[in-house]
C-alpha cells in the first residue's frame, strides 16, 4: 500500500469512527429489535393480521398479568419454578465445578471420567425423562434431578476447559517462584480462570431455566410452566403469554445478576 493510499485509509477510519462509537456505546440499541417485534405484535392483533385467539393483543396479556398479581397466583407459581431451579441449579453447579475441576487437575481422572462422561451428555435431557419417572416418581425429586443434570453438563465442560486455558507462562514463572501446587491454582489457574468460568455458570442457568419450563409443562400442579399447561388446555393464550412474558424477564434479569457477578469477581482478577 502506497504513503498516499494509507493516508486515505486513515483518513477514513476516521471519519467512520464517530459512527462506529455511536454503534457501539448506545444503549438504546439492544432494544431496537425487541421494540420492532412488540409493535409488529400491537399493530397485527389491533389490525386482525392473526386471529386474537391465536394471538392476544399486548392489553389483555397486560391485563392477565395484573389479575394473576392481584389474586396472588403470580406470586406462588413464580416462587415454586424460582425455588425449584435454584435448587436444581446450585445441585448441579457445585457438582460441575466438582467434576469439571478433578478432570482438568488430574490426568488420570480425565482419561477414566471424561470418554464417558461425552458419551452421557449426548442424550438430552427429556431422554432421561421416562428412567427419571420411574425412579424418582412424578414429584419435586424428579424436577431437581432433571434440572441438576441440564446445569451439569455445561458446567463441568466449561470447567474442565476453564482449567486447560491456564497461561502457561505464568505457571511457569510460579514454578521458578517455587510456587506450590494449590498456591499455583489460587494465585494463577482460578483468577484466569474466572471468564470461562462464569460463562459456564450462565449457559448451566439458561439450560436449567429451560429445563424447569419444560419439566413443569409435563409434570406439575404449579409453577410457571404449569401456568403455560394450564392456560393452553383453557385455551387462555393470554395466560400463556403472560406466563410466557414472566419465564422471559426472570431469566433476563438473572443472566444480569451473573454477569454483575462477574464484573465484580473480575476486579480483583490480576491483569
């Protein structure tokens, strides 16, 4: 490239920029989409694009989600899936990190653990579902089980991998330093390790979230998946998108929570 080509290019590198930094640093932009997608959802129910049993105009979902507040049925269904897949979570998190930690230390625990374990995690979740039946019965251990397995797979990969992006050169300088083994995964492999880590934890929410609405949609008395069950037999698709609209948010504002989380884990993580 010539002097007289590359100052062109400089040039206007330079002149976009102020566009590209619009793009980048507006906050508006993320809801672009999901604006457009309300107003084509408002516009077509007002105008009879689809028929209003098919689907709800935004009023009456709106007005459903203040009538199931004000009688309370929000609230105890919401607190039965929170509960449920906190519990299913933490279960199949802390096993996760578990595993994925003693394969990604151990050799010997890879070579033994690891084909197996990538045999298993083929077969989705629902595939355990009729084994899972029978024994755990059609109660609250069956949803743990089902959501801990849906959060325990990711986890435990995104640790094992998590563990092998350790920086090389900085174990290296940690072994000249005489660094132990465990002052090594402290001090080097676990704050490095601290991106992957809580990426793993997000996708293991996200796949048990869904697990739940799926587990509750085949056996439960409530809980929002049961709201979507129970909303679908009425033929109340208000009440489905309602409860739709609430499984949407909770997840949202708790893959915000991980992500604050994370901001906050990282300010100590070393450079």
């Amino acid at each position: 490239m010539s002097r007289a080509d590359s100052a062109r290019w400089q040039a206007s590198r330079a002149a976009d920029w102020p566009a590209v930094a619009w793009r980048v640093t507006n906050p508006l932009l993320p809801w672009l989409l999901p604006l457009a997608l309300f107003a084509v959802w408002a516009v077509g129910a007002q105008h009879g694009w689809v028929s209003q049993q098919v689907l709800p105009p935004p009023a009456y979902v709106w007005e459903t989600l203040r009538d199931l507040a004000s009688s309370g049925d929000l609230w105890v269904n919401t607190f039965a899936s929170l509960q449920r897949v906190l519990a299913g979570f933490a279960a199949g998190a802390s096993l996760g990190l578990v595993l994925g930690g003693l394969m990604g230390l151990s050799r010997s625990a890879r070579a033994y653990l690891l084909p197996t374990f990538n045999a298993l995690v083929q077969i989705p979740v629902l595939g355990w579902l009729p084994f899972a039946l029978l024994l755990f019965g059609i109660g609250e251990p069956l949803k743990y089980a089902l959501i801990a397995l849906a959060a325990l797979v990711p986890v435990t990969l995104g640790t094992l991998q998590a563990f092998d992006q350790a920086p090389r050169n900085l174990l290296e300088v940690g072994r000249v330093y005489g660094f132990s083994r465990w002052q090594a995964i402290g001090q080097i492999v676990l704050p490095a390790a601290v991106p992957t880590l809580f990426t793993a934890l997000r996708l293991g929410f996200t796949k048990a979230w869904l697990s739940l609405v799926v587990v509750e949609l085949v056996a439960s008395s409530e809980g929002l998946g049961y709201l979507i069950v129970y909303g679908r037999q009425l033929f109340q698709l208000d009440l489905v998108m309602a409860a739709v609209v609430v499984v949407g948010a909770l997840g949202y504002a708790i893959d915000r929570l991980f992500d604050a989380a994370e901001r906050r884990l990282s300010l100590w993580r070393p450079a």
